[in-house]
C-alpha cells in the first residue's frame, strides 16, 4: 500500500526575493531525508506563494524499508586471542549489534583481517517516522531572519499553520508552538478556511480559493494575460524575467492590469520613468511598435478582477506622486553644477577609516593615472580618464540618485552631458559601475573600463587593508562582485596588465595616505588569496579543471587573459595522448628540481652526450621560448617547452643526477633546476591530475 502526504507551512508574508531559495531547499531537503529514511515515493512536488511553502510526495510506501547491513568489528588479531578464542573485544562488539559469536566472519582488508556480522535492520512504519519533518521546517535558511512572540526560533516570518497530512491522518508534531492539523487558509482576502481530507486535493481545494499554489503557473498566468493586453492595446510590454520572477512571488492570484499616466512625465529620460515603475512599483513599462516608451505601465494585483477600474486609479495616483517627486527633483538637480556636487562629496563619509567620497575619487583619480601610463595611452585619452575619474561619483550627491538609488552613473552620464561634458567622459561615469551583477555587461569603452577597475582596485584593497575581508555570505561592501569584474573587463579588453601590478599601484597609493593599514605582509596575502578565488571562480566557469586553475594561478595570476589561455591549452592537452610522453617529461624535471640552490651550469662538468643535447636543446628554446611568453602566446610557449621532451627523457634514462661526484652532481641539478624554472613561468604542471595516466 502507499498513501500522499503533505506538508505547509503557513507564513506570514515572505518577502518575494525569500521565496525561490526557500521552496527549492524544501524540495532538496525533503528528497534527501526521504532517501535517508529508506522511505520509497513516486514524485515529490513543491509549491510556493508568499504566505506558503509546500511539499506534496505521492505514493509514500507505508512501511520503511528493511536493510542487512554489514558491521565492521575490530581486526583479528585484536578479536582473538593466543589459543584462538574470542576476545572480550569480539563478545563485545557483537552484543553491540545484537549477535553472538557464533554470527561472525571474516573479510580481509589491505592485507589485515577483520570480523564482520550482518544485521537486519527491520523498516518502522512511515507514519511513525513523519513528525521528524519538523526538523526540515526548522532547518531551512533564509537571507534574513526575525523573532515573533516569546519565540526564540528565528525564521523569516512568523509560522500561522501548519498542514501535516499522511493519507487522511494528521501528523502530529508542532513548531514554534503552532500544531499540525489538516486546517489551511485560501486567499487573504477572498479565500476561506478549508480543511484539507486528502493531500492530493491541495492545489484544487486552494484554486477554489483564489490562490494559485505552483508558481509556475502564476507566472504563466501573468505572461498570458501581458500577451492578450499586447494584442489588445497593440503595445509592446518588455517582460523583464528578474521582475517577472518578483511579482509572481509578491502575489497568490495575479491579474494584470493596465494603468497610464500623464504624458508631460515623458520627458524625463527613460531611465527614470523605468525606474520608477520596475524597482519602485513593480510595474512592467509599455512601448509603442517603434520601441519608445509610452505613459502606460502594467501592473499586477493579487486578486481577481473585481472593481478592477479602481485598483488601476489607485495605482495610477501611487505613480504619478512618484513621477511628480523624479520631476522636481531632476529640474532642481540642473540649477547646480558638477563643481557643486563634487564638493558635497567632501562631507560625505565612503568608509569611516578609509575616509570620504572625495578621498576615495583621489585615489582613483590616481590609480587611473598609472592604468593610462601602463597601457601607454595618448594624452587626449589619459585626460579624458582622469576627468571621468574626477567627476565619476558627483551624481550620488543629486537628489534623483539620493531618491533613486539605482539610477547612480545613469543620472551622472545625463547629467555630465547637460552640464557640457564629452559625451566619452559621460559615458565613462556610467560604465565605471559595471559589470552590476557577476555576469553582467562589461564597459564598452576604454576609458570606463579603465575607471571602472580603478574604483574596483581601490574599494577592494582598502577595505581588505584594514580587515573588512568577505566571510561566508557577508560581503556588504560587495568585493567579490567588484574583483570578478576587474578580472572579466582585463580579459574583455585583453590587456596584458598584470593583476600584481595592478595591487601594488594601488597598495603604494594607500601607503602614501594617513590610513592606517594592518600588517602589510598580511595584507597581500589576503589580496592575493581573495583575487586567486575569484579567478578560480571565473576559470570553473568557464569549464576548467580545479587542478589546472591551482597549476596555473600558483605562482599569481598574472595577465588574467594569458592565464585563462594557459588555462585552455592544458585544459585541452590533459585529454590528449600525443601529449602524455611531454608531460611526463616535464613533470619529472619538476620533481627533481630545487635539490640544490646551485643555478650556475658550467658544460665543462658534462660527461655525456645526453647531458649536452638538453643543455643545447634549453639554449636553443630559451630566446624563443621568454618571446612567446612575452607576447602571451599560450600555444607558441608550450610548444617550445615540448621541445624538451625526448633529451629529458634520453637525459633521466642515461645520467645518474645525483652522482658521486659533488661537481657534476651540482651540475646536472642547475640543469634540472634551470628548465624547471623555464617550466614554472608556465604554469605548476605537478598540481595537474594528467588524464593520461588513468
């Protein structure tokens, strides 16, 4: 026999961004202790609104199911003694498993005999088992918790009910002091009070109630009716899939609507208009068939359609005194100047021990500088940097960007360009903010790429400087995020700059402040084991092996876009059986190398001829080899370095290194030495799990 349970969890509001995660580790959870358990089912289904989570798993098999487990005892040497007989330890651990003596056999190990019984571990019933979901409501996580009541359980919102069904009986167990029963709520305001008979009736009893339980559906629901509005109204409505994602978890029952508002609110740039509706309102935007933005928007209540006229009026009001406060502010904004703006950044705190907004603008004013000098860029474009460097924060002191705080660097490419600055240095202030998420758009222009990784630089290494390091979840000042974005616009633009150099211009600006910084040493290594995190995140991304990235980020990442490329090539000649004899080659030279601190190779000392063909091989690649890895060419250098393949081999296999003679034993190890360092400026090919070999 099997029977369909179900578990809710009746909450409070759960904030939108909660809810994903939440109905996802319900999911995860539930089959993981389900399999734990020994407990067999069909399907396992989840459901998830703002005032619910839930699992629905069918065809639960009643009864557990029974295991012969095999236990390890100790070995036995130690199980019996001299004459043979069990030991005290043997009687022991048999009584433990509920045996005797008479159960135990022998399994050999490695080469060492132990004593083994089997056990016959009987499946309880399912029911019994059931009440331990209370364990997976407790455990699951979320981005922000609170307490409720006298309740000393954190959890994101308040627990109203609970649902805890096994075929038509109620499990019983509590949380928070709220009890299982069969007892759950339809919509807020439309529902009812339902009592749930059987758990397979869940989702239609709640549809009767006006909650749609499978966010998938609210979601389709949304889509289709956008669709219908579009064919109707012959608009286009840009279905952003974030807010999408948002708005079918803010709602139960969703019905779309279309509002409008006054067309004067049209000449304030789009940007703002958009803002106001996606990240203020939850409205999605209308465009005409010519792709401009019309007064209209979408929004979406939880509800039917009911008095719908005046849900749209309410929400039109709600809007138009959003764009009346964007109006006023965006028309007082222009009766200042950038100078205005950019000494309200004096008074304006970035970090308390690093300083304010006009402290942070002069360091990145002079990391920009030596990125400019770096890259050896002419004049016009170094001064365009710096000028955008100068003005890259000045708009956070506008009111738009105090009232809109999404719109930072937007607002300051509108503004530079209505206060008469180039239309490049304006668009430098935009771009200097991204890539805004992990993988989100880089800079399109070289000079906001070259501001972007400033800002980045200085916010990453002095807020590690002084001990604000990111640690599991925490990371406010969002240095992952802003270390990513260095490493992708480097590998974006394919700059051959290198990381460390980059650290060190801004850690050598920083000493050159009143900042107190914490132990110097301390602090590179932190920087460097932050960016090899970061890079390493990146490379995985992009499909590479974790050994290979430790192989080639060993000694720093250096020209990001040369490791990545370094990266690919090992990448794709780990596979490759062409290559096995070159690696071995390589890697035996890596093994042998540092006996010695002797790098001074002297051919008098040579005794072989194998000793002078790889001496003469090394001299030959050495030019070629520095050149390729000069011009960054991955291929070309590993190339040369399979030039060393066979006189390694004829080498090992004709030569004692470490021969009697202290001369030519010190010589035959500067040799190895000397190639193993021509190897290493490669990458660490001894971290590399050679595919070849398996």
């Amino acid at each position: 026999m099997a029977k369909n349970a179900l578990f809710e969890i009746g909450l409070e509001e759960l904030p939108a961004r909660f809810v994903d995660d939440a109905e996802k580790q319900l999911l995860d959870k539930t089959t993981k202790w389900l399999t734990e358990l020994r407990i067999s089912f069909d399907n396992i289904k989840t459901y998830s609104t703002p005032r619910r989570l839930a699992v629905l798993i069918s065809n639960m098999g009643e009864i557990q199911e029974s295991v012969e487990e095999e236990v390890k005892g100790p070995s036995e040497s130690i199980a019996k003694d001299a004459d043979g007989n069990w030991t005290k330890a043997a009687i022991g651990f048999t009584k433990g498993q509920g045996k005797t003596v008479d159960d135990i056999y022998l399994k050999e190990i490695k080469g060492t005999s132990y004593i083994y019984v089997k056990k016959h571990i009987k499946g309880q019933k399912t029911f019994d088992l059931l009440p331990e979901f209370k364990k997976i409501i407790e455990s699951i996580q979320f981005g922000k918790n609170m307490r409720w009541s006298t309740q000393t359980m954190r959890y994101a919102r308040p627990i109203r009910w609970l649902v805890a069904l096994f075929g038509e009986e109620v499990v019983r167990f509590e949380v928070a002091t709220v009890e299982t029963g069969n007892q759950t709520f339809g919509h807020r305001f439309l529902g009812n009070e339902i009592t749930i008979q059987e758990a397979q009736q869940y989702e239609s009893l709640l549809r009767k109630e006006y909650v749609i339980v499978d966010s998938n559906e609210r979601e389709q629901m949304i889509v289709e009716q956008i669709k219908n509005l579009e064919e109707k109204e012959n608009v286009i409505i840009p279905v952003d899939k974030d807010l999408l994602n948002e708005v079918r978890n803010l709602v139960e029952y969703p019905t779309v609507f279309l509002g409008s508002f006054e067309e004067e609110y049209l000449q304030l740039p789009s940007e703002v208009l958009i803002t106001s509706m996606k990240e203020h309102q939850r409205y999605f935007p209308v465009m005409s068939n010519k792709q401009e933005l019309l007064a209209k928007f979408i929004g979406v209540r939880n509800g039917d359609d009911y008095s719908i006229s005046t849900v749209v009026k309410g929400n039109e009001k709600v809007l138009r005194a959003r764009l009346s406060d964007a109006e006023f502010f965006y028309e007082e904004d222009q009766k200042h100047s950038i100078d205005f703006y950019l000494e309200k950044l004096q008074r304006v705190v970035f970090q308390v021990k690093l300083g304010t907004y006009t402290d942070k603008v002069n360091r990145v004013i002079s990391i920009t500088k030596e990125i400019c000098k770096e890259l050896q860029l002419d004049d016009v474009t170094m001064n365009k940097a710096i000028r955008a460097a100068e003005i890259s924060k000045f708009d956070l002191m506008t009111n738009m960007v105090d009232e809109f705080t999404e719109l930072q660097g937007i607002i300051g490419e509108k503004y530079a360009i209505i206060f008469g600055e180039d239309e490049e240095i304006a668009k430098a202030v935009r771009e200097h903010y991204l890539p805004k998420q992990a993988n989100g758009d880089l800079p399109e222009t070289q000079i906001g790429s070259i501001v972007s990784i400033a800002d980045k630089l200085d916010t990453i290494v002095g807020c590690i400087s002084i001990g604000l390091i990111p640690t599991g979840s925490q990371d406010p000042y969002g240095l992952r995020r802003q270390a990513a974005g260095i490493l992708r616009i480097l590998s974006g633009n394919k700059w051959n700059i290198s990381l460390e150099f980059l650290l060190e211009i801004a850690k050598s600006i920083y000493r050159n402040t009143e900042i107190e910084i914490d132990n110097k040493e301390e602090v590179t290594k932190a920087l460097k084991e932050f960016f090899q995190q970061r890079a390493s995140y990146l490379l995985k991304e992009s499909n590479i092996e974790s050994d290979i990235i430790q192989a080639v980020t060993n000694n720093g990442i250096g020209v990001y876009v040369f490791t990545e490329e370094k990266a690919r090539v090992l990448s794709e000649r780990r596979n490759d059986p062409d290559f096995k004899s070159i690696e071995e080659a390589l890697v035996r030279v890596l093994n042998l190398a540092d006996k010695t601190e002797n790098m001074n190779i002297d051919a008098k000392w040579f005794e072989t001829e194998s000793e002078n063909a790889l001496y003469e091989t090394y001299q030959n690649i050495a030019a070629d080899y520095s050149q390729a890895l000069e011009d960054f060419d991955a291929e070309e250098a590993l190339l040369h370095l399979s030039n060393l393949s066979k006189p390694i081999h004829d080498f090992f296999d004709n030569n004692m290194v470490m021969a009697d003679d202290e001369n030519v034993r010190n010589n035959r190890l500067a040799l190895v030495n000397n190639i193993a360092n021509m190897i290493k400026k490669y990458a660490e090919l001894t971290l590399i799990e050679w595919k070849q070999h398996q």
